[in-house]
C-alpha cells in the first residue's frame, strides 16, 4: 500500500493540477509503459478512485528503483505552491472532522 503522501500526490496529478509535479512524473513514466497507462487513466478521476489508487502505486514502485527520482518528485510536490495534504485516519466516533485551507467566519456544526 503506498504512504499517504504517494496517494496525495497521485490525486494532484488525476487533476493534473500541479504543472511541473505532473511534467516531472511524465517524463519518467515515458519509457514505462505501465506506469505511463496509470497516469493517462489517472486523468479527472477522483481522488479516491482505483486509477489514482493505482497511480500512486505506480509511483511507489519508481520510488523503490530510483531514489534520486523520489528526492526529486518529494521535493517538487513540497515546492509546489498551494500543495496540501489532508490525511484522517480511523473513526471519528460519530464525531466530525473538517479538512480546510482558507475559512472566513465560523463553523458550526448540528
């Protein structure tokens, strides 16, 4: 199972919303053919969606072989501005979590 990190990234490159991340990741999944076809099913998918499941497992598996390409693409997604990663993990107990960047005025919860 890939770090959650793995996944965040993968969901970024689905949506395509980090430019020199997605390039960076293109470029090595060039010559693999595998790896290239997870990326391309990746595209507009949801970030909980098997293709992004199997996209950050495609870069786990790089990771391993390459660890100058995995500095690389964890320094690129660090440097990448506006990247955030959200994990929970376990149950809330009926309680509420929220994930947010930028909030104005309260939350309330009912």
């Amino acid at each position: 199972m890939p770090e959650p990190v793995l996944i965040a990234i993968a969901a970024a490159l689905a949506g395509k919303s980090v430019g020199n991340l997605y390039d960076l990741v293109r470029k090595k999944f060039a010559d693999r053919k595998q790896a290239a076809a997870a990326l391309e099913a990746a595209k507009g998918t949801a970030p909980d969606s098997p293709e992004v499941r199997t996209l950050a497992d495609e870069l786990a598996a790089v990771e391993a072989e390459d660890p100058a390409f995995a500095d690389q693409l964890r320094t690129t997604w660090q440097a990448s501005e506006g990247a955030v990663i959200n994990t929970m993990s376990g149950n809330t107990q009926g309680g509420a979590v929220i994930q947010a960047r930028d909030i104005q005025g309260g939350i309330t919860f009912h």
